[in-house]
C-alpha cells in the first residue's frame, strides 16, 4: 500500500483553534498516524513530503454548493449538453480552491450534479467528493420560480404545488438518483415576483410531505429557510441542513439549540454581503440592493447569527457561489465575512469548514479532521491561515490537495519535494 509521510508542517486538524508541528503518514486512501512535536515517525518506505513549515489541514467542506450554477442570469437558457460541461469545470476549480467535499444545495437542471457526481466517483474528472441535490423544488411563486405567464417551460426549479405534487417532486429525484432533496421553504429579496425573505412560501403539509419521502428513501434534507417559521418547520421535519436561517426569532433560535448535534446552518453570508455591495455591474446598484432589502437583512442576519454562535448552533461557512457576482472561486471570501459578521475566530471557523462541514456531510467519523483512520482528504497552506484567512482566495496558496489518498494537486519543489524514503 502506497504510504506518504509529511513532515516539516503545522497541522491545523480540525478539531480545535490551536495548530501543532507534528508529522502525518497516509497509508493508501487513510491516515495512519499524526505526531505531535519532534517525535519522528517511522519512514518504512514512505514517500516523505517535507512541507517547509506550510500548514496541512483537512480538505475544506462545502454544504451549501450550486455546482452547476454558471455565473449566468438566466441559467436555465443554458442547454443541458453546455450546462453539463460548465458543471464539470465549476467541480474542477471548487477542489482547485481546496473543497474536496461538498454538499449539493440545488442543481439548474435536474440531473446536472447527479451526473456530475457519478464522472468524479468514476475517476473521469476532477472534483471533490460530491453529494449530488434535486433542483430547488418550489411552489408557483416562490423563491426560483422564474416563470411568466407568457413562458411554457422553465426547468431552474421544480414547481410543485400541494402534498401530492411535493411527493412527485421527490420521488422523481431520487428516482434520479439524489442524494439531497432541497425544498424552498420561505422565499428571498431577490426577485420581486418571488416571495419575500420574511415570508412562508410552503405550507406545513407541503413541507411535511416532502420531508417524509426523503426520510422515507434515506435522502439528505436541505432548505431555503430565511425567516422564522421555516426555520421552526426545518426543526419539526427533521431538515438538517438549513440554509440562511437568518431571520429566525428567538423560538426558532431556541428550537435549533435544543437540536444542535443534528442541525447545520449554512448562512450564505456572503451572498447577501456581495449582492448589497459587489453587484452593481450585474443589476444590483448599491440602492436597488438597499431598496430590496439586503443591506437591512446583513444587519439582521449578522446578529441573528451572532447569536447562535454564541448558543453553540453550528454555523458553516460557504454557500450560494456560483452567481455572476458571487463566482466559485471567491468561496472563500466566507472566511473572512464570518470573521466580520459573525466575529468568529479563525479556528472556529475553519473548524466549521472542516470538521462540521463532515458533519454537515454525513461523515463525522470519517472526513473534515487530520486524525488516524480518517480518509486521508488533505490540504497544504503556504503560511498560517489562523493568522490569514485570505489565504485560501489564492489557489497558488495551496500547495498540495489530497482527496482519498490520491493528489488532485501533488506538492512541488522547491517548498516541498517527494523522495524515495531510504532504507532505515
Ligand atoms: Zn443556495
């Protein structure tokens, strides 16, 4: 079995704030050991990666990814056959940037992140380790309903009204093949023609149904649930991954600490930040930004999430790349939005895009820590990135991407070199 030693690192390992020098072996797709200090591990034939002091942590998870979201306005004008092949290069640069997992949060068209998913699993593309979502299933309406009364066919989202049409939703994705079914609980500022942030679009027997076939088939629940009722619904129906949240009211707040071990909110904090302030070229002047509602929602949502951090909640970054003003590979502007919105510090932060985003994922146990027998999913920092959260920005700052015990991206000379391990 192939065995990797690195050496000369930092280890960040995702548990905790603090780093620690040490050295990690990889044995085939796992980790063996990690040392902590100057004890050396034994090199019996390791390839033996000096590190130059860089830091090595686990691959970033990301719960809330749009991997076919193209940049584009209107994306559901992109036939599928171009769609598909943007798709596979967004994959390619999200592990370029050090995802080497990710949560699907809402294809543009119904099978893009399952087929997308089943090229990485088969080893043909790159990309990280991939939970592949249904569309956004949405009522007539509500939040991804781009429809006119004049357009026949739209296929952004499902529209689904009612339980029955719910269920049929569902049951065709995972009929597909899904990993995630994501329902549009309440609505956003986004589109005036949609429902607003601070209102339900879905009712509770819409939601309910939903919610039962994908318990039913063993599918992952995610949810549009800006204001406080669809946070609550999230809680009742078991919807672990709750995306935005940020309107929640003190009961919604109280329901997700009571539930903590079993709920991950995953703000998208930075798309609210760049839609009040980066997306004046795209339609979104500073004013009609403000006029909509983003600036007022950044500041409510800022000190909703506060809060709960401050109650333990687990509160991921990432989420809602993929927009002409929110491009994949500035995700990891997140770090910094957390650090200002939510005044996290960096470890816990990371520990949030490592180690909760495996929770988020699915494997706690197995992925989003340096720990031996974890799947050896790794990452190399040029420099510290508790010190500097803008490092992760620059791919050229990542020195090495590991996912299951293979490079997507091997370290090089001169900061880092693989030898031979000598006899010892
Ligand atoms: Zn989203």
């Amino acid at each position: 079995m192939a065995k990797t030693l690195f050496t000369n690192v930092k280890i960040f390992d995702g548990t905790g704030s603090r780093s620690f020098t040490g050295e990690v072996l990889v044995e085939g797709n796992r980790i063996k050991s990690v040392t902590k200090g100057g004890k050396k591990t034994p090199r019996n034939g390791a390839v033996v990666v000096d590190g130059g002091g860089a830091t090595l942590m686990p691959g970033l998870i990301n719960a809330h990814c749009h991997l076919s979201y193209t940049g584009s306005q209107r994306m559901s004008d992109i036939p599928p056959e171009e769609h598909t092949l943007i798709s596979m290069h967004n994959a390619k640069t999200i592990i370029d940037y050090g995802v080497t997992a990710a949560v699907g949060a809402g294809a543009a068209k119904p099978r893009l992140d399952v087929v997308i998913r089943n090229e990485i699993n088969a080893g043909r593309i790159p990309g990280p380790r991939f939970l592949a979502c249904s569309p956004e299933i949405t009522v007539t309406g509500g939040l991804g309903d781009e429809r006119q009364m004049h357009m026949y066919h739209n296929d952004l989202s499902l529209y689904a009204d009612g339980p029955e049409f719910i269920r049929q939703a569902c049951r065709q994705m995972i009929r597909e093949d899904v990993d995630v079914i994501k329902l549009m609980l309440s609505g956003d500022h986004l589109v005036p023609t949609m429902c607003d942030a601070d209102q339900s679009a879905m009712d509770e027997d819409e939601v309910a149904a939903g919610a039962r076939v994908a318990h039913q088939r063993g599918r992952r629940l995610a949810a549009h649930a800006r204001n406080a009722e669809s946070v609550k619904l999230c809680v009742k129906y078991d919807i672990h991954l709750v995306y935005h949240a940020t309107l929640a009211d003190e009961e919604a707040l109280d329901l997700l600490e009571e539930n903590k071990d079993r709920f991950w909110v995953i703000p998208a904090i930075g798309f609210t930040h760049a839609t009040a302030y980066d997306a004046g070229d795209h339609g979104f002047s500073p004013d009609y930004a403000k006029e909509l509602g983003f600036v007022s929602e950044l500041e409510i949502g800022s000190e909703t999430l506060k809060k709960m951090h401050a109650r333990g909640i687990k509160v991921l970054p990432f989420g809602d790349y993929g927009f002409a003003w929110t491009p994949h590979h500035e995700m990891a502007r997140d770090f910094v939005h957390f650090a200002n919105y939510l005044d996290m510090k960096p470890g816990e932060i990371l520990r949030a895009a490592t180690s909760y985003g495996a929770e988020a994922f699915g494997k706690p146990d197995e992925l989003g820590q340096v720990t031996p027998g974890f799947l050896a999913d790794l990452i190399m920092i040029d420099g510290d990135p508790l010190a500097d959260l803008t490092l992760f920005q620059d791919a050229d700052n990542i020195l090495m991407i590991m996912k299951d015990g293979a490079y997507h991206k091997p370290p090089l000379a001169p900061r880092s070199f693989a030898q031979p391990a000598a006899a010892e």
